[in-house]
C-alpha cells in the first residue's frame, strides 16, 4: 500500500466511525424491552468498532505524518474503550462471556477472521527502547545470580577434534597447491604472451576463449545448484519455499526498520521539548508579572491579599480570566457558598436514602419500574472522547491538503500543553510568594498553612503506628526490589510468544444451541478474543485502563496442555510487561512467616506499579483455594486471606493484572476463588475445526513449526479424527517425538505418515468426558 492509501483507509474509517456515533445516539438511547432485538444491535456495533479499529490501527502503524498519527492514537484508546463496553453490555444480557456472532456475520458479508481483534503494534513500539534496556537488564541478573546460563559450550570429543584438524591441515594443503598451480599458470600464460607476439592474433586461439569463458560459466552454475541440494539435503539451509518466506520476511523487516527512522525524524522536528527551550522561560516571566499584579490590584481595591484557587478551582487560570478583581472576589465567595450549600445537600439525601433502606419499599419500586421500562445503554466514558476527536478530524484534516505538515496547527496544540505544565510550576512558586507576601505586608498566616501543619502531623502519627514492612521499602530504590525479586526467582523472563501463535478456530454453530436453551462448548478463538478485550488491550492503554471496564484478576482453567501458560506469556509479549510468578511451586517453603509473605507481596506490588505494565501470574491456583488441610507455615494456602487486600491496592490509574491458571478448579473452595478472579475463562481442548480447520490446521502448524514437511503422503484428515480428545500439548509432544534428527535427515526420501504420530499419540492420556463435565 502506498500513502494515499492509508489516508484514504483513515478517512473511510472515520465516516464509518461517524455513521455509528450517530446510529448509536438513535438507538442506544431509547429503553427496549426486547433482549433478541438489543443483543443484535450490540453485537453489530461491536463488530463495526472491530471493521474501525483494524482499519485505524494499520493507518497509523503506517503513516509518517505525526499530527495525523496522535490524532489517530486517541481515537483507537476511543475505540478500545467502547469495544470493552459493549462487551460488558452483551455478557450482561447473555450471562456469558462467549458469544455467537454468525447470523450478523452473514448479514455483514464478514468471514469469522474478520472477528479477530487486532492488537495495536504502538503498545509495544512507544515503549521499545525502555523495554530493551529492561530485557538486557533482566539478562545481566540472571546470568550474575547463575540463573540463565549463556549459550552452552560443548565439551568436544576426540573424534571431533581430529576431524577438525584435518579439515584445517586439507584448508592448507588446498592453498599451497592453488598458489603453486598459480604459478605455473602465470608461467604459462606469459610463454603463450610471447608467443602470440611472434605469430599473431589466431582465430583458434579466440574461439577457444570464447569456449573456456562459457564452460567454466555453465560448469560454477552446475557446482553452485550441487551445493546447494547438498546443503539443503544434510540440513545445513533451507528449501527454497522457505527462503522465499525468509527474503520476503527480511524485506518487509527492513521497510519497517526503515519507516520507523523517518517517523522518529518526524518526531524530532515536532518536539515539545524546543517549544519548551525556546518559549518556556517567556511564557513563565509573563504569568509571574501578571499574577502579581493582580495581587496587588486586589489588595487595593479589597484592602487585603486574596486566596489562592486551589487546582480545582483552575489555579492561576481562574485568576487571570477577563474579568475586575471585584468580580473575581464575589465570585470566589459565592463558590464557596455553593459547595457548603451543596454539602447540606448531600447530607440530607444520605438521610432519605438511609429512611428509604430502613423502609424497604421505595427502592423496591424503583427497581420494578426499570423492569416494567426495558433495557437501556449505562452511560459511557468514551463516547465524549470518540466525538471530540471526530470533531476535531472535520474540523482540521477532512478537507486538508496531506502534502503539508500544518506546523502552524501542531505548535498550537503543544503550546497548549506546555503552557499547562509551566502554569502548574508557576502556581506553587507564587503561592508561596503570596504567603510571604502576607506575613511582610499584613502579618497574618493562612489557614491552608495551618491546616497543612496540623496534616503533616496526622501523617507523621500515621507513618510511626503504620505497619514496619512499609517502612522499610520506603527507603528502597526500584532497582534494589527488582533485582531482589529477580534472584528470588518471583520475576521471571517471558517468552517471546505472539497471540496469533495461539491456533484455533471459531465455533460457527453455536447460534443453534444457544436458541434451544441449550449453552454450546467455547471454542479456542473465543479465548483468544476474551484473552485481547480483557488482559492485552487494558494493559496496552493508560487511557482504556483508567476509563474503561476494570478487570484485576483473570482465572484461566482448562485441562493439562489447553496453552495456558502459553497465554499468560501472549500477555506480556503483546503489551512489554514484566512477569512475576507467584506459583504454588514457587513460594512454597520460601516465606514460613506471615510476616515475610507480606513484605513480598508488598514489594511485587510495588515493582509491578512502578514498572507498569505488569502481569502477577499464579500457578496452579487452586492450591491456594484448596479444600485439604495442610502445614499452614508451608502451604501457599496463607495467600488466601492476603490476596484481597492485594486486589484492593489495585487503582484504576496501575495496569496490573492478577492471572491464575488451573487445570484442577473443581478441586478448590469455589466461594473465595470467585471473589478473588472476576473473570473465569474456560479453556476447551482442540475441536475438530481447530485441529483441521480451513484456516486454522493445528497439526500442519506444529509440524512446520519443528521443521517437517506436508505432503500428500499424509492423510491429515485421518489424523485428525484419532486425534479427538487430545490437548494442544499431546499434538506437540507426539510431533517433537517423530520428527527427531534422523527424521529430518529422511524426510526428502521418506514423507510423513499418519501411521507414525499414532503410536507416540497413544502413549498419552486424552481429555476424558467424566473431566469435561467436571470443567463445565
């Protein structure tokens, strides 16, 4: 694709993000009584924001224009945050986190992939240096601590030794004899020199030249393709189908790498930083004369130093509005009238609603009388965003020539920006002048310094009868607690794995079940989707994280082998975020006190918000919530009564994320394990669209993954019927144990065979329907 292209798919985005804004003001406003009616016009707005958000995200991974790109990057946080709410409208009226989209699908002339949510590269790329350093950091720790060994030396045989030495003795022999046969050569060549000057030129002579030239050509193209099949044969390179999948990788590599440097030169000529170096110390002088001159206007026409707006109130802002220090007086009296007026208020309310609890009757009313009225959108928080920003792409790019970089329009905006931030300097620095100011001139203290006094020592009371665990990480650099929680093993290096990486297919007939009462099996492309809405796109986003839905934790159960851990590290590589590993098999026998179990969980949760994104990850959780009663010093059980005090600490402003995998739920106490996770997520074992799907064929996937090759020889179909029951993980370990060296070595003579993966299939245990039922 070209520029011109990603504008154009920009512009086409925004329409059709203008259409549903509108649509929805229509619709979604208005109670409906009807639950088919409303799940369908959720569902069709869902899948329309997903059509926008795979079109916005391309245009601005791609496009270079910054201005366009930050406009862009605010309405994708819009996007996401909506996406997030309608899906807590659809589990809401459904009472299920998996749904079934097939019938509107048809409607809207979309495929099932179209349902896959895309994951904005940006969450990744803002942060790509800093994470670096991070990961090289992680490296450096782990290899002092003697937890990650570089790459391994091999001890070398005597075998092998000797073989090396004859290939260097034959390398030397080989150049004694080039440079002597040279030699002769060069003797040679000069005989025939005089020679030919003796007789002249020779038409044999030529011809023979013509001969030798195309010989050794034909004959050094012969050796090269030798070469090259004998390579390809002893596994030494790949097939040419594969190299053309690598040269065709390491191009569009390169044009990435490439696109990135023009979009960081970009950035360094539409800089906040030189507005700041240039303006910043002009704009700061003016506020400070402006302020106080109007301190001094004030105390002449008021006869005393007025009070300072708190940031509430706008700061300097509200004291350097168009308007008579007369005017900003009385006004600043009557807000103060207003909110006492408004606490009255409130008082009063809290009494009513007090009355109407003890009563019991009115609430009861209320509740009927939203029955008897239908369903209704609750109020969200992105829809304001969504259409500030549509209004501003109207107003300044939808009939804009896109030649230009409109600097004019950019300085404007961060001018803004940096004014805000210098106001808020200046704002502390003349506070403080007009305290001083009062105690030369009047004499007199404020009561804000009084009430800060008599605060600070409330805080100093408070810190000494606090708890001495958070005292003592009071004083402890980030760098300290994260190396620490390094060398306990709690932080560990995730692996580089990919959501896409994670193979499964949609359920297309789950539509009919749901309509018989009947609720159908989850397919692995619905975990997939749950895993983007609630742990990669919160995650990725401080803006979707604080505004929208908040999930803290996330419970992810299925049997031995489903991929959930592959899952939890998914979360990490898509959104750069540290991983701790608080596993049963981890902190068991590390922290015998109670007191030491906190001080950890005390500096993970301080790490993990500091270094923000993170992802705290429990293992086997069920361990926690078990029913059997063990040694309580040992047990990981003692997490229990701690993790709710954990979650609490949570804010919406910390994107951090509790995740716990298990593969035994029914063997904990269901009631805290459902107050700890707010979301369950149950992972099915491969169905058989999954495991040879149109799109998704899980064992083609694997066996390319280790390097074998699919021919007609193998009968996938077949394959895929013996293999029903059985996980991601069997498929894997029966794949790894056919295709060994030797294997590999064979397969250009010897294809794969159905009949090789049954045996080593055997040998493990498949999902039996007794623990299916279990699951569900």
């Amino acid at each position: 694709f070209s520029i011109s292209s990603y504008n154009k798919m920009w512009r086409d985005a925004q329409k059709d993000l203008d259409i549903l804004l509108q649509k929805e003001k229509n619709e979604f406003l208005q109670p409906e009584k009807d639950r088919v009616k409303v799940f369908n016009m959720l569902a069709t707005s869902y899948i329309k924001y997903l059509q926008i958000l795979r079109n916005l995200e391309a245009a601005h991974d791609q496009l270079v224009h910054q201005q366009k790109r930050a406009l862009i990057q605010q309405v994708l946080d819009g996007v996401i945050g909506r996406i997030l709410e309608i899906k807590r409208e659809m589990v809401d009226l459904e009472h299920s986190e998996f749904h079934y989209f097939i019938d509107i699908l048809i409607y809207l002339h979309l495929l099932p992939q179209d349902m896959e949510i895309p994951i904005p590269r940006y969450f990744i790329k803002e942060n790509l240096e800093i994470l670096q350093q991070r990961e090289k950091m992680l490296d450096e720790i782990l290899l002092n601590a003697g937890l990650q060994t570089q790459k391994p030396v091999r001890a070398m045989t005597v075998e092998e030794a000797i073989k090396i030495i004859q290939v260097a003795e034959r390398a030397r022999q080989g150049r004694c004899r080039a440079a002597f046969m040279r030699k002769i050569y060069l003797k040679e060549e000069r005989r025939l020199a005089k020679h030919q000057d003796q007789m002249g030129p020779n038409p044999n002579d030529a011809a023979i030249c013509i001969q030798k030239a195309w010989r050794g050509y034909s004959q050094r193209k012969k050796t090269q393709k030798m070469r090259e099949e004998e390579m390809i044969f002893l596994g030494m390179s790949s097939p040419p189908r594969l190299l053309a999948r690598s040269t065709s990788r390491t191009y569009a590599k390169k044009t990435d790498a490439l696109q990135e440097k023009v979009q960081e030169r970009r950035e360094e000529i539409l800089n906040k930083d030189k507005l700041r170096k240039t303006e910043g110390i002009y704009i700061k002088e003016t506020l400070q004369n402006q302020i106080s001159q109007w301190f001094i206007e004030c105390r002449h026409v008021t006869g005393k130093f007025p009070d300072y707006p708190t940031k509430d109130r706008g700061g300097s802002k509200a004291l350097l509005s168009e308007k008579t220090p007369e005017q900003v007086a009385a006004e600043l009296v009557a807000k103060k009238e207003m909110e006492l007026q408004k606490k009255d208020k409130k008082e009063e309310k809290g009494k009513e609603a007090e009355k109407e609890k003890m009563k019991g009757k009115k609430p009861q009313k209320k509740e009927k009388k939203k029955e008897e009225e239908g369903w209704k959108m609750a109020p969200s928080n992105f829809l304001s965003i969504l259409e500030e920003e549509n209004r501003q792409y109207k107003v300044f790019w939808q009939n804009r020539d896109e030649r230009w970089d409109h600097l004019e329009l950019f300085e404007d905006e961060e001018r803004e920006e940096v004014e805000k931030e210098i106001r808020v300097q200046v704002d502390e620095l003349m506070e403080e002048k007009l305290e001083n100011l009062r105690l030369a001139v009047d004499g007199e203290k404020s009561s804000k310094q009084k009430k800060g006094r008599k605060s600070q020592k409330v805080r100093v009371a408070n810190s000494e009868s606090g708890a001495k665990i958070m005292m003592s990480l009071v004083y402890r650099t980030i760098d300290s607690l994260y190396r620490e929680l390094v060398e306990e093993g709690l932080l560990i290096k995730a692996k580089n794995v990919n959501l896409s990486d994670y193979i499964g297919n949609c359920n297309l007939v789950g539509t009919s079940p749901r309509q018989g009462d009947l609720e159908p099996a989850s397919s692995l492309a619905g975990v997939r989707q749950l895993i983007a809405l609630y742990g990669i796109l919160p995650l990725g986003s401080q803006v979707v994280h604080e505004k929208g839905p908040l999930v803290k934790a996330l419970l992810l159960a299925g049997p031995a082998g489903v991929g959930k851990k592959m899952l939890v590290h998914a979360i990490c590589t898509e959104t750069g975020a540290n991983l701790f590993n608080l596993s049963a098999s981890n902190i068991a026998g590390k922290y015998p006190e109670a007191s030491d179990l906190r001080m950890m969980l005390h500096k993970v949760l301080k790490v993990a918000k500091q270094l923000q994104p993170s992802v705290i990850w429990i293992g086997e959780t069920e361990q926690i919530f078990s029913v059997s009663e063990e040694d309580e010093e040992m047990s990981p059980k003692r997490l229990e009564k701690i993790l709710p005090e954990f979650l609490k600490a949570l804010k919406a402003q910390d994107r951090v994320l509790l995740v716990g995998t298990t593969s035994r739920p029914f063997g904990a106490n269901l009631k805290p394990l459902c107050r700890i996770y707010q979301k369950i997520i149950l992972i099915p074992r491969p169905d058989y669209s999954s495991r040879y799907g149109k799109y998704f064929i899980l064992w083609k996937h694997i066996i390319w993954q280790h390097g074998g090759e699919i021919t007609n020889s193998l009968n996938l179909s077949s394959l895929t019927k013996v293999s029903d029951g059985f996980t991601q993980g069997d498929i894997t370990w029966a794949v790894k144990t056919v295709l060994s060296e030797l294997r590999l070595l064979q397969m250009s003579r010897r294809p794969l065979r159905a009949s090789e993966f049954i045996g080593p299939l055997a040998k493990r245990d498949p999902v039996y329907r007794e623990e299916d039922d279990a699951f569900q």
